[in-house]
C-alpha cells in the first residue's frame, strides 16, 4: 500500500475524527463538565469514528478488504490509552494554567502532535 495514499487518507480521516473529538469536548465543558471527562468523551467519540474508518479504508488492502476486527481493536486500544492519558493530561495542563478557551484552542495542537505517532502505529503495528 503506498504510504502517500494512506498519509492523504489518514490526514482526512483525521481530519474528521478531531472535528468530532473537539466538539465534543468543547460541548462538554462548555456546559460545565470538567476537562478530564470532557476530553476522555471527545476520544472515545473520535476513536471510535477513527478506528471503523482508518481500517475500512486508510489501511485496508485490495487483497482482504477492511482491516478491522477484534485483535486489531485490541493493538489500537494499546495505543490509544497512553495517547488519551498523555493528551488528557495535555489538555488539563492547558486549562489548568492557561484557562479553558486555551485549552479549547490547544486540543488541535495536542491532537495533531499526538497523529504522528499514531500513524506510524496503524500503519505497522494495528492495521498490519
């Protein structure tokens, strides 16, 4: 599979899961819940968007279609808690100091920053 086609499949797919990630958590605190749990929404939403699409068509092959199921949930589950626990913090860290428009402002940063790794793990650890 080429790297350029999944990186331009993986930005998009991204794309739409930080859309859905930061509405969410920006609806959640905006209301009055606490930036932990508003966050841990936000990334459940997104990942779950995330995980079905990236494996249906980011990293799916021409082969065997969709790389999807449970063994591969398992490995992205690996991978995603300590990136929700280090973006949580991140995100706390932000609000904590700066304020709660800040830290509304950072989640695409801390986001972005957290896509790289991420990534790199579907391509050759979840989706292989």
């Amino acid at each position: 599979m080429s790297l350029i086609r999944q990186s331009r499949a993986f930005v998009i797919v991204g794309g739409l899961q930080l859309l859905l990630d930061w509405s969410v958590f920006v609806a959640l605190s905006a209301l009055g819940v606490d930036a932990v749990p508003a966050n841990l929404c936000g990334r459940v939403a997104g990942a779950m968007l995330g995980f079905w699409l990236n494996g249906r068509y980011t990293f799916a092959s021409r082969e065997d279609g969709a790389r999807l199921g449970w063994p591969r949930f398992w490995k992205f589950l690996a991978v995603w808690l300590p990136a929700t626990l280090l973006s949580t913090w991140l995100i706390v860290l932000v609000e904590h100091h700066l304020g709660l428009r800040l830290a509304w402002l950072a989640k695409p940063l801390v986001e972005g920053g957290l896509a790289v790794l991420t990534f790199l793990a579907g391509r050759y650890v979840i989706y292989r």
